[in-house]
C-alpha cells in the first residue's frame, strides 16, 4: 500500500544562506526542492504529496517534475505556507484530511496563520475516524539535494507501524563511508553537521540528524503541537548567531505554563496521562540531564542518560506518545545545506557523492 510524503519547501522559519533560503538555492543543474521532488515522484512507495511554499513560485519550478509526476500517477498538492514550519505542516495536514474523507474546510482556516482552537478542533473532529487517526504519514524537508528514491522507500518502509512519532537519525559511519571516496576531506567543523553519541543496545553510537519524519499526527495531543509551535515561532538563534533574550524568555514562560501544576492537573483529568505533577517533573529532570549529555556529546555521562530505549520511554511517560529514533545508513537526508561551505562542496562533488551512495 502506497502513502502520502509531505515536503516542506516554505520560506517562513527557513534558513536563508546569501540571499537565497535554502530549497531554492542551486545544485549543479537543479534548485534543491527540485533535486528532493524529483526523488519523491521516483519513490516507489509514494502515490501523493504534498508540498508546502508559494504555490505560484513552486508551479513554476516544478512545472517539468509535476508533469513527471502525472506520468508516473502521482498526484502533487501544493498548499500554501503559513507563519512557521508546524503551522505549515498542520494546515496541509489538514487539507490532506479534507481531501481524504471528501470534506472541505472553511474558509477562514485556509485564510488562517496560526494552529489555532478552531483548526485543532477541526483535526479532532477529523481524528474520530478510527482509520484516519491511525494512518501514518511522512515528511522530508527541501534542502537535502543528494537525497535518493531508495532512501525515502528505505525510511517509509522500515520504519515502526506502531509509533505516534519518529524522527530519523544516520549512523555517522554511513557518512564517513561515503565521504572516504571523495578526493577531499568533509570539514564537519565548516558544516552544521553535529552528530552526537547515544547508547544503542548497549553499544555506542554516533548519529546524525536527518530530514526524515513520520507518524500519526492526531495521536499527538494539542498541548505538544501548541509547543512545538511555539518553539519555531520564538526562535531563540537570530540572524547573525545572537540570541534573543526576548525570544528566550518567551519560551521559557511557555515552557513553564506547560508544566504547570494546572496544566497537568488538566492533562490528569482528561485521561491521557497516569503521572502526578511530581512523577512528570522527574521526568522532565531526567530528559533534561539527557539532552545536555547529548549535545555536548559527553560520552562519559551515564549511560542510562543516552540509552534510546530509556529516552524513548521517558518521553512516552511524560507526552502519552510513542516517540522512536529511526536509525538508518540513509546518506542523502543527513546530508542538508546550511552553510555555503556545504553548498560548495556538495555541488562540487554531486556525482560522486551520489555514485558512493549507491546500495550495493
């Protein structure tokens, strides 16, 4: 059975480099939203997408891939991008629902910004179909020019039918073993390429993040979507690298309203979690611990505090979800462009980096 890819290609949120955002900016013969669409309509396991951005500038880019796209019976939607990326996602998210179960969607939403009350209900609303609620789907973002048909085929069908999230992760050794067939040495330290050290079934394990994510978007409750949309909509890093107290700020009082007594005395009352305030807080202590072993890729931390399995479960106790890691040897969405360092060397390399990415 086929299923739907979402592709972000938006500007809003999006990382400018010179005076391009990245999915448009340009590889060897191709922008990069047109190096990830055409991979897209040549997946075996897709027979619909959605793409995000400004539909007027996207017909006009893809105008060859989305007639490629017809040819091999895969229909394109290109819905229109809205103030950050999890705003996007949710009303494409719901534009997929509308046209799955033959609905329309009000006006005033289309029109909308923000994942508000009245699209949140809209979603529950379309979540009560048991099917619907249960059926995953996939996201890959726009700035990862060398990724592969057989890759987005890979992370779809490997991933855990099961899960209410997944974010995919690339084993660091996968890359190095791509770039050991290139004439020159990859400069992580000139790239955004952090990879960081987790315990793997008792094993170590460097991994790097990649653009693959998939699950079941109305198994996550509203308070973690409304979280998330407050993250990228109060970015903390602004142009330039300087951090913007304000922005901080902001986020760490929603943070903190979020874990309030209140709050998750509500959370109780609905059912969907069987931990007190202070069983939560432990938690949120232990993930935070987690985190900063990971980022500063202290291998010396305890390793119950990098171990997967006890993240995932911590996670699971503190959002009611089951959120996995999906590990993979799948180079070409590891590999995005952050940086012009990572844009010139990929365009220099393309070929080559795509031969070495080759199965074998």
């Amino acid at each position: 059975m086929k299923e739907v890819l979402f592709i972000a290609a938006g500007t809003r949120g999006a990382k400018r480099i010179g005076n391009l955002f990245q999915p448009y900016i340009p590889i060897r013969d191709q922008l990069c939203v047109q190096h990830v669409m055409e991979s897209a309509i040549n997946a075996t396991t897709i027979d619909k997408i959605y793409i995000w951005g400004d539909p007027p500038t996207l017909k006009t880019i893809l105008h060859t891939t989305l007639s490629k796209a017809a040819r091999n019976n895969i229909e394109v939607i290109i819905a229109q991008e809205k103030n950050n990326f999890v705003s996007s996602f949710l009303f494409t998210y719901l534009l997929f629902l509308s046209h799955r179960l033959g609905q329309s969607v009000a006006d005033d939403v289309l029109a909308g910004d923000e994942p508000g009350p009245l699209q949140w209900d809209l979603l529950r609303e379309f979540g009560q179909d048991e099917a619907i609620a249960n059926l995953s789907v996939n996201l890959i973002l726009s700035d990862t020019p060398l990724i592969k048909p057989y890759e987005i085929d890979t992370m779809i069908t490997h991933k855990n039918p099961n899960a209410d999230l997944i974010f995919g992760r690339t084993v660091k050794h996968s890359m190095d073993r791509v770039m050991s067939g290139i004439p020159e040495s990859f400069r992580y330290d000139l790239a955004v390429k952090n990879y960081y050290n987790y315990i793997l079934k008792e094993q170590s394990v460097d991994l790097i993040v990649n653009s693959f994510m998939a699950g079941k978007p109305l198994r996550i409750p509203g308070y973690v979507w409304n979280f998330a949309g407050h993250l990228f909509h109060n970015r903390t890093i602004i142009e330039g690298g300087r951090f913007n107290l304000k922005k901080i700020k902001n986020n760490v009082i929603f943070f903190k309203s979020i874990f309030s007594k209140n709050h998750l005395a509500d959370v109780e009352r609905s059912g969907s979690s069987k931990l007190n305030y202070y069983q939560k807080l432990k938690v949120f202590s232990f993930l935070v611990r987690s985190y900063f072993a990971i980022i500063n890729n202290n291998k010396k931390a305890q390793k119950k505090f990098r171990d997967l399995s006890v993240l995932e479960e911590k996670i699971k106790s503190l959002t009611n979800c089951t959120i996995e890691y999906q590990i993979s040897d799948c180079f070409g969405p590891a590999l995005d462009i952050d940086t012009e360092y990572e844009i010139e060397y990929i365009d220099r390399f393309f070929e080559s980096l795509s031969r070495g990415m080759n199965p074998t």
